[in-house]
C-alpha cells in the first residue's frame, strides 16, 4: 500500500492542503462511502507515512476491526480514496488559476443567458488584463479566450447589438499565443541541441520569423524578447543579436513570470560562456555581470536556492577577472543561498580556491587537506589546486610523490569517463614534463607539444608557467 498511487498522492500535500483535504472527505459532495473518510482519518492521524504505518493488514483492521483480511475489499476503498484525493488536487489546481475560473465564470453566464451579468464580467476580466504587467502566452491566451467569449455573446443574439464581432481580435490573439508558444521552445530547445546533441524540428519557424522582420508584432514586447534570444541563439556570432536581447533583458524584467524570465537570463549566460569558449575573453566581463546581477536581485534563485554550479562559475569568473573583493563577500553568502546538501562543500572548496587567487597558498593547503568531499569532481578540482600550488611554490619533492598519487587515484576511478580520464592524466604528465624543462630548446617543444594536445583543461595554465619561449 504504501507504493499506491494513493499514498504517493497523499504525501505530496502540504499541511494546509491537509487542513483542506480534512474538510474535503467530510463534504457529501465530494465523498459518498464513510469507509474512505475512515481511510483518510487514519492517514491524518499519523505524523509519518511509511511502509509500517501503511501496512494492509494495518489498515484493514482499523477499517474493519476483527474482520478477516479482505483484500479486493481493501482494493475497493483504496480506488474511490484516490479518485476523492484526485478530484481535491484537481480543486487545488483550479482555485489556483484565478483567471481560468474568471473565464469559466464568464462563460457560464453567456450559456445561462444572463447577458448583464456577462458584459459585467467581461469588463471585470478585461480591467483585469490592462493592469497585468506580464504578458507571457498564458497571458494572452487569456486575453484570446475573452476575446472568443466576447465573440459568442455577440453572435449567440438573435439580433447582434453591435458589428464588433471580436473575430479580429479572436484571431489577432491566438496567432500572438502561438508565436510566443513557437518563440520560446524553439529557444529551449537549442539550449537541449547543445546539451544532450539531440535535434529538434521547429515548426512554422522560418514563417514566424519573416512575420516579425517584415514588422508584424512589433507592439508585443514579449514576442520581441524571445525573438532576440532566439537570434542570439542562432546567430551567435552577430553581436548585435546579444546586445538587443541584453536590451530586453535590463529594459523589461517584468513583462515574463520569475521561472520564463530566469530561463532566458540563463540562456544570455550561457551565449557569453559559448562566446568565451571561443576565445572572446569581452564575454567573460559579461558573464561575471550576469551571474552577479542575478544573485543580488534573486533573478537566479530557484525556490529561493541559488544553484552549485552558478555560484562555483561566478567565483571562478570573478578570481580569473580579479574581482577579489567582489568574490570575498559573495563566498560566505553562499552558507544561505546553497542547498543544504551542497553548502558545506561548495563554500568550501570555493574558499580555497579565493585564496589560490589570492596567492595565499598556506590557508588554501590548510583547507583542501582537511575535506572530504562527497563530489568526485569536486576532490579533483582540490587536487588540481594542490597540483598547482606545489609547482608554484617549487616544493618539487611533494610535487613528485603528489603526482603519482593523483596518477593512480584518477586511474582507479571507474566513473570517469576515458575522455576525463585522459585529460587530468595529460595535465598531471604535463605538469612533470613542465619541472624539468630547463633549457630554451626543451621549452619551445614543450610548448608545441601541450598547444597540440586534447584535451587538455589546464592547457592556459601550463602554458603560462612556461613564460615567453
């Protein structure tokens, strides 16, 4: 029991979807068998649910004292629970979605043939849209839905008192929802292509775009915003197409919901660290300012968490910009932005890795001595730091023995793939070919041979420790 659907269902509710549900199964209305309210009243009664607490003898028994197991019975009450519980989620949904239940409330009048109480309600819905600052496509699939409402109370007349019909407006606003709808998966789905190297068909894309360069939409703030990541997105090169979606990003924060605007936030990101990767050192100022600017207006913050890996990319961003006292005060913060899981770790080993930057070698062997991490990556990234503060620091003995075992640890750990495999080895063989390159000649052909390896991370930082050849 404990895995039905039933129990999975229930444990996603919160304490005052509790307090609702308890009201819920004592209304008639929504719950016709006392059995499934005594099933409920059980589960209430219990500060955890687990496999003992929901045990079928268990609750059989407090269904049925005395009675002998009988498991189609028990069956039978479980499925009229779930379908009340599903019914009360689907409540919760729909008092949730405040305008749907305007909308819904509009029609209702029109099919009642109360037209007063109608054009009453179309007002408040129509008010109710002008003051709305985000205009996303659930927005103006609300503003099509009131325009189709407003269609069929003129048309459903014997006599029509007006000859605005809305049918332009009706279809001005569905085109609208189903460009935006196009516009921003065709955006997500390029940021898939470049993760997972999977490949999309965008449908009508080629004729979404000659419509808004030929003019059409430009009103529709929206539109235009996703129409600019878009270009960026696919033309990555035109730098213009980054600066019109930077445009929109500063210029209208509030016109998408929190969860669309941070999607596109974190796609400029992502444009800066490609166009970084492809050796344009202008993004990497862009992209410090990006991932500051949303943690300080919490534009970057999911559920009120700043993700890991955003807060270890903005450290390393800003200590290679040496933006040290930015990255000093933002550390710390990181003990409250961080999920549990990952705050100890991260701050850290971020920690350490500021005073690397800082040259402040004694505090950082301190720290990366003294943790565990529980991420593989994590522990060879403070590897890589020991690695470079011993070259630095010409303590070649320790270097030697530190070497070897970095060597075999990263041998031994069959969750690496080859291709990461390859690349620390290569760092660690380069590091001890880079000791003991001498002479000029030794050096110049050191520094062919690490400029032709792949993959080689740390290839910057090996070639620097080589000077001027």
């Amino acid at each position: 029991m404990y895995k039905s659907k039933l129990i999975r269902l229930y444990q996603t509710l919160d304490d005052a979807e509790i307090r609702q549900l308890k009201k819920w199964v004592k209304s008639p209305i929504h719950n016709k068998h006392s059995d499934v309210q005594i099933l409920f009243e059980y589960l209430f009664s219990k500060k955890g649910i687990s496999s003992i607490t929901t045990d079928r003898e268990r609750v059989y028994q407090h269904l049925y004292p005395n009675k002998k197991m009988n498991m189609p019975r028990l069956r039978h009450v479980m499925s009229f629970a779930t379908e009340v519980l599903e019914n009360f989620i689907r409540y919760i949904e729909y008092i949730s979605d405040k305008k749907n239940g305007e909308i819904l409330l509009l029609r209702s009048f029109r099919k009642r043939d109360l037209r007063k109480e109608a054009e009453k309600q179309e007002q408040v819905l129509l008010n109710a849209l002008e003051a709305e600052s985000i205009q996303n496509e659930e927005y103006y699939w609300t503003k099509y839905e009131l325009e189709l409402e407003s269609f069929r109370l003129q048309t459903d007349t014997d006599q029509p008192s007006s000859t605005n019909f809305h049918l332009q407006e009706v279809m001005n606003s569905s085109s609208v929802v189903f460009v935006l709808s196009i516009l921003r998966y065709a955006c997500i789905s390029i940021t898939h292509q470049n993760l997972f190297k999977t490949k999309y068909e965008i449908p009508f894309i080629e004729a979404i775009l000659s419509a808004i360069e030929a003019g059409n939409y430009a009103s529709i703030d929206s539109i235009q915003f996703y129409h600019a990541c878009y270009t960026a997105l696919t033309k990555p090169e035109v730098d213009e197409n980054y600066k019109r979606l930077k445009h929109y990003l500063v210029k209208h924060p509030h016109i998408l919901p929190k969860d669309e605007f941070r999607e596109l936030y974190e796609m400029a990101i992502n444009y800066c660290i490609k166009r970084l990767n492809k050796g344009n050192l202008y993004y990497l100022e862009e992209a410090f300012e990006w991932y500051m600017n949303g943690i300080n207006k919490e534009v970057l913050l999911e559920n009120g968490y700043l993700s890991h890996i955003a807060y270890k990319n903005t450290v390393a961003i800003g200590l290679h910009l040496e933006k040290f006292e930015e990255v000093k005060a933002l550390i710390p913060r990181g003990a409250y932005l961080l999920h549990l899981e990952h705050r100890a770790s991260y701050v850290h080993y971020n920690t350490a890795n500021f005073y690397f930057a800082t040259k402040e070698y004694d505090k950082a062997i301190q720290l990366l001595s003294s943790m565990e991490y529980d991420d593989l990556f994590m522990t060879i990234g403070a590897k890589l730091l020991l690695l470079k503060i011993y070259a630095l620091e010409e303590n070649f003995d320790l270097l030697e023995s530190f070497l070897h075992s970095f060597a075999q640890f990263v041998r031994r750990k069959t969750e690496l793939s080859s291709t990461h495999k390859q690349s620390f080895l290569n760092t660690i063989r380069f590091t001890q070919k880079v000791v003991y390159a001498y002479t000029k000649e030794q050096k110049s052909a050191l520094k062919e041979e690490i400029t032709a390896t792949n993959p080689l991370p740390e290839k910057r930082w090996l070639l620097k420790q080589l000077g001027d050849v």
